[in-house]
C-alpha cells in the first residue's frame, strides 16, 4: 500500500471549518489546541481568496521527527508520522522545525505549563492498544484501525481536502485538475512530500543594481 | 503489623523513585499496533477482517476511491 497522505484542494475550500470541527469532535482534542485549522489568504480580495485546511501533512521527511531531542515519533508502515506522549517533554523544538506549524501544546497546566506535545494523528492513534481507552485519552480515535480515513477528510462536504492512499488521493486530484484544465499546484504538497511541481525550475538571476 | 504497612509504603516509594528507559533504541520501537489488526471497540467498519492486511489495504483504498465524486456522480 502506499502511503497515507492529505491534500487540500484550494480550488474547492470554501472555508467552512467543518474539518476543523470534525477534528477537535472525533479527537475530543483538548481547548487550546488545533490540530487541523483553515488558512485563508488574500481575504476579502473578490476573485483571489484561497483557503486551505492545514494540519501534520506526514511529511516523508518529517523535520519533526529529526530534531526532537528525546526520539519520540516514528512513522508507521502506512507512512503516518505519529509520537509517544509517554516520551516528548514539550520542548517545542518540533514546532519550530514544522514548516506547517502542525505540532500544537496545551497550555492549562499551573504556571502555566506547555504540555506534552499534541498533532493531527491522521486519526491513526498512538502507540497504545487499538481502540483501547488509554490511547483514546492520549491520542484520540484510531478510524484507520476501524476501517475508516480520517474523520476531517471523509467530513469534507465539498471534498477539498482528500486523505487515503497516496496513489488513489493523488489520481483523484489529477482527474479533477484534467476536467477542469488548471490548479496543478497542490499546497504544501512538494514541502511535505519532496515532489516538486518543477524540479527543473530554476531562480530568477539576480537584477545588478 | 507495622511490617505489614511498611512493606507496602516502601515498595510504592521505591515505584515513585523509579524512571522508564529513556534510552533512543527504546523509542524508536513504538510497540505500537498495525492499523490493520484491528481496533477493539464498537465501531470497526464492516467489510475486512481484523488481521488480514489485504483486506484492510483493499478496503481502506475503495473507502479513499469513494472521496471521488467523479466516480459516482457524474459517471465520467
């Protein structure tokens, strides 16, 4: 199977946050914490407006991953970047090394304390038993364990955001990129997953002032 | 008597004062379990069997091919 990967088609987000409230809903993800919000850009600009949902894009090669300091993630056989809550001391590193400001951290502790470290699981759980109650507690549902994809993905209502099997995720997009003759780009798509929409490309030559 | 309580104090300070490897061989092995095994709670999909790879790997892939509208919407 390939692996499990997220896009975000730009051209469909209308903004409806509704996989942000599936999210926080399926996870019972904690106040404070997003694992998965909506990005808008060029608001209010008639024409240019874009919105993307953005959550742990599971990257191939997960800057979080190489800089925690204590080795608490790993990626499982689906290619689903997931870490022990049991392990992570919250440092923050993996927050400044996430190019998608994914990694999230509770802050209702005393004094104000930055808890442990909480992500989008891609519904996948954590390293206790499927299902059980204590992974649940700490990592909200596993769907991929029952059967499902993740909760914001199969909640989309106008299928903008597309999660699964890589290989079947991204022939989706091409068949809407083919019927509809533009939006190639896929946000974030070449950052997470080293796929560059033109690796040829090179930049510009600097202007001699 | 007071051994009896003592014993059992002692034990739970040794258990507070005691520490998990932190050791990176140790995190890397997550011991977490395959997807495809199977979650245990009420809301396993129907379809697949629990333990069977393929099944699962079928099953997740018609269930990610049914986020194509093109399919079964307009036909093309």
């Amino acid at each position: 199977m390939a692996r499990m990967k997220f896009i975000c088609d730009a051209e469909r987000c209308i903004e409806c946050n509704a996989c942000v409230t599936a999210c926080k809903n399926e996870n019972e993800v904690p106040w404070g914490v997003n694992r998965r919000r909506v990005v808008t850009i060029n608001d209010g600009l008639v024409g240019q407006e874009k919105s993307i949902s953005v959550a742990c894009m599971h990257c191939s090669d997960a800057p979080c991953m190489a800089v925690c300091p204590v080795d608490c993630f790993y990626r499982t056989d689906e290619g689903v970047v997931l870490h022990d809550k049991d392990i992570c001391i919250g440092c923050g590193y993996c927050s400044y090394a996430c190019p998608f400001g994914a990694p999230q951290f509770p802050s209702n502790g005393t004094f104000g304390l930055r808890g442990k470290m909480d992500k989008c699981t891609f519904c996948a759980g954590g390293p206790e038993e499927n299902g059980s109650k204590a992974e649940f507690e700490k990592y909200g549902r596993n769907r991929l364990a029952e059967g499902k994809l993740p909760a914001c993905a199969e909640m989309c209502s106008t299928k903008a955001l597309l999660g699964g099997d890589g290989d079947v995720v991204a022939d989706i997009f091409r068949d809407r990129v083919v019927h509809r003759g533009k939006g190639s780009e896929v946000w974030g798509w070449g950052t997470a997953y080293g796929n560059l929409p033109n690796p040829k490309a090179k930049p510009a030559p600097e202007k001699k002032s | 008597m007071m051994r009896a309580l003592l014993i059992p104090a002692l034990m739970l300070a040794l258990y507070g004062c005691g520490e998990k490897s932190q050791s990176q061989a140790d995190a890397r092995d997550s011991g977490d379990q395959q997807a495809y095994q199977g979650a245990h709670d009420p809301f396993v999909t129907k379809g697949w069997t629990a333990g069977n790879k393929a099944e699962w790997e079928r099953h997740m892939r018609a269930r990610t091919q049914a986020q194509n509208e093109y399919v079964h919407i307009n036909g093309s």
